[in-house]
C-alpha cells in the first residue's frame, strides 16, 4: 500500500521555524521524485518546493527561496521541509506528493505530475 505521512505542522509565531517530514511506504523511494505543496484558504495549491531522485536537483517557488530547504533521506523512506523565518503568509495546508520518475536530476513543481499525495498537515504562522 502507498502511503505517505505528513507530520509537523503546527501554530508558530512569525519569525519562527518548522520541520516537516513526510513518511513514505508501500514504495522504492529512490525511483521518486518529491513535491510540496501548500494550501491557503480561499487559494489554489501552490507548487512549493520539490527534489529528485538522487537530491541532486531541487526547485523552490520564489516565495520562499532562502527560508526553505527541501531535503530526502532514502534509508529512513522519508522527505523533509525545514521552514525558517515564517511569515503570515505561509499559513496553510501543506501536503507532500511522489511521481515515479525514470531520471535521478529532474524534479518540478507542477501539481498535476503528481499522482500520489499525502493527507497533509496544518501550518499556521499568527502572532
């Protein structure tokens, strides 16, 4: 059964930080790439971040270039987001998502290449 866990959303003050971690199984991790997402209310999913196969190759949406880094250890079959310096506008769901993926360098963020996704966790940045 493919599953994947996404865990360490939480309510923090602006400023602050968070490390996600989404737990894969039912899968060979190293032939997947990995996405994150997030939702705010009234929006769209936004691509956020992902990272290929071999974690040669990494994206991040503008937003949050220099705050956030996506990471991938295949021996524990688990992704990570680590979040720093939050703002307001980070608040949302946030989900993870995997696509097979026949190359270890290429990895994107385009919601609609990804056919598998977590249930996702609430991050909430509020004074």
């Amino acid at each position: 059964q493919l599953q994947l866990v996404e865990t360490g959303g939480a309510l923090v003050q602006p400023g602050g930080s968070l490390r996600l971690s989404c737990a894969a199984s039912g899968l060979a991790l190293e032939y997947y790439a990995i996405g994150w997402f997030r939702q705010a209310p009234g929006k769209e999913r936004e691509g956020v971040s992902c990272i290929s196969r071999s974690g040669g190759r990494t994206n991040y949406a503008d937003s949050v270039k220099g705050r956030f880094t996506i990471s991938r250890d295949i021996a524990k079959g688990t992704a990570y987001l680590q979040m720093n310096n939050l703002r307001p506008e980070d608040t949302g769901i946030y989900y993870c998502a995997t696509r097979f993926s026949f190359s270890l360098t290429m990895c994107g963020i385009i919601e609609g290449e990804y056919p598998y996704w977590g249930q996702g966790t609430q991050v909430t940045v509020s004074s």
